[in-house]
C-alpha cells in the first residue's frame, strides 16, 4: 500500500531554505524577508540595482509596464537576471476606488518565478488601501488635511495646478518639507492652486506596507500547498464558481457557489463546494429582486 501524500509537507519541502531574489526600492524587503524565513527557513537577497520606477510609476509620470501581473513578472525576472538566484520575486499594486467613493482599495500581488521547476505563483489581496488626494490654495485647509490622511507617517506628494503636472515634489514626510513643496508648487501654479495626494509608494506608506504582507502570506500559503496529482508547489485558488441557487426560486444568482483550485503545472483541478451557504439571498437574485 502506497504512503498518502501531504500537500503542506510536499509544498514545504520544495522551498525549504532556499534563496530569494527579491527586486524593490522601496523597502518591501522588511515585510516579505521575515515571512519567508518564519515559514520556509528561506533567505531573500534584496536587488536594489534597477530602478523599479522605469516599470511604471504611482505619479502617472511612467506608465505601467503592461497589466499589474506583468509588471510584477517582469520584476521577479529581473531579479533572477540582476542576482543568478533562479528564484526571484516581483511586487505590484494598484488602487482603485470602492463603491459610492468613500474608500480606496488596494490590490497588491507578489509573483514568484521558479526557473528550477518552470513555474509561476502568484499570491493577491484586495484590502481597504489609503490614498486620498486633494487641491488646496490655503496652508490651514491642507495641514487640516494632511492630519486626516496620517501625514506624516503617510507622506504625500504635491504638484502645482493639477495632477496632471509633471513638476512633482516627492518624499514629502514632515512639516517642514511639506511647507517647503506648498510654497514652491503655490509660486509654480498659475491660479495659486497645488494638488496633493498620498505617496503610495511602498516606502512611504505604511498601510500598503502591511497589505504587501498581506500578498506575501497568500503567496507562502500557495507555496507551502502541492498538487494532489502531480506534487508541484502552488496549487489553490484560481476562481469563484458563480450561481449559488436563489433561496426563493432557486434561479442562479450571481453570488459564488463553488471555488475552483487549480496547479499551476499540470491540468488538476477541483471544485469545492461553499459551506457557509447553501442558497443566496433573494435581494441579490436578479429574477426576484431585478
């Protein structure tokens, strides 16, 4: 009789303390090194070498090296190209705007590419971001709202006129250097006007900081997960089964029924059913409630 496999021990094994390239400017090191050391007894070399800034930049100023994912796939090749350690990370996020406008959302992902196995992982969260922004011609009204976006543990940036203007004042993190870049952007901006907004760089805002981490654990828990069929390291969640049956007329509404777990290498799948529920709620069916 054959010895049954554990897919957390397997996934364990293949990473066990191995070395890291991690590509990053902005410090993201101190929220991913800890957690590959915690969970895999791994190392992660920071390459500082190339400016991540080229791949796309929060200012708008360089745009994004194609989609999200791309951008951090790219940076985890740069980082096995720039280091020799065939391992390497990659990090990207993005914000948008949650519903009605009241808050922010963060979706950050953390790429790993394996050239040893010929594979990609990739972990994700979307949480609740911080990034607000602002136009102001008063000193009082903007130091009232720098305090309400956490400035300065949150830095901002500042440009004259609107957030179109390419000349940007960044690293903006303490009142002097905020009075500095006012008045600088004041004189710069013909209508006396200067736009702010948070630095989102990773560096500089502690919230992302914790999100990446977030992304991180996903990705360890994708890491640490084999497949039931071939063993291969990152296995999980690809996708939402949607169609959980209404609970008045049974119709499939669009609330998901089902997660769909795939391997990263060979074609196993398999769907789990939800537990938490058996039927939606009729307010969300668009057959009784269009």
């Amino acid at each position: 009789m054959g010895i049954e496999k554990n897919p957390e021990t397997e996934g364990r094994a293949s990473y066990a303390g191995a070395s890291f390239a991690l590509l990053t400017m902005h410090a993201k090191e101190r929220e991913i090194a800890p957690r590959f050391e915690q969970a895999l007894g791994a190392s992660v070399t920071l390459v500082d070498s190339f400016d991540t800034d080229t791949l796309g930049s929060f200012t708008r100023d360089v745009p994004r090296f194609g989609s999200q994912l791309d951008a951090a796939r790219r940076k985890a090749e740069l980082a096995i190209e720039l280091s020799g350690i065939p391992l390497g990370l990659g990090s990207e996020g993005s914000f948008a705007p949650g519903p009605f406008g009241l808050v922010s959302f963060n979706l950050e992902v953390l790429t790993l590419i394996d050239r040893q196995r010929g594979l990609e992982i990739t972990g994700a969260v979307r949480l609740p971001g911080h990034h607000s922004s602002g136009s102001f011609d008063d000193w009082d009204k903007l130091t009232a709202f720098a305090e309400d976006i956490k400035f300065p543990s949150h830095a901002v940036v500042l440009r004259p006129n609107d957030e179109h203007d390419l000349r940007i004042r960044k690293d903006i993190a303490d009142w002097d250097a905020l009075h500095t870049a006012f008045q600088e952007c004041v004189s710069l901006s013909e209508r006396g006007i200067v736009f702010v907004e948070s630095d989102l760089r990773a560096h500089r805002n502690p919230s992302r900081m914790q999100n990446i981490g977030a992304a991180c654990d996903d990705l360890l828990s994708r890491m640490l997960c084999a497949c039931p069929a071939c063993a291969a390291p990152g296995f999980g969640l690809a996708r939402y089964e949607i169609g959980l049956p209404c609970a008045w007329c049974g119709e499939p509404t669009n609330d998901w029924k089902a997660q769909e777990f795939r391997c990263v290498i060979c074609p196993h799948l398999e769907s789990r059913p939800r537990t938490d529920l058996k039927t939606a709620d009729p307010a969300h069916c668009p057959f009784c409630n269009p």
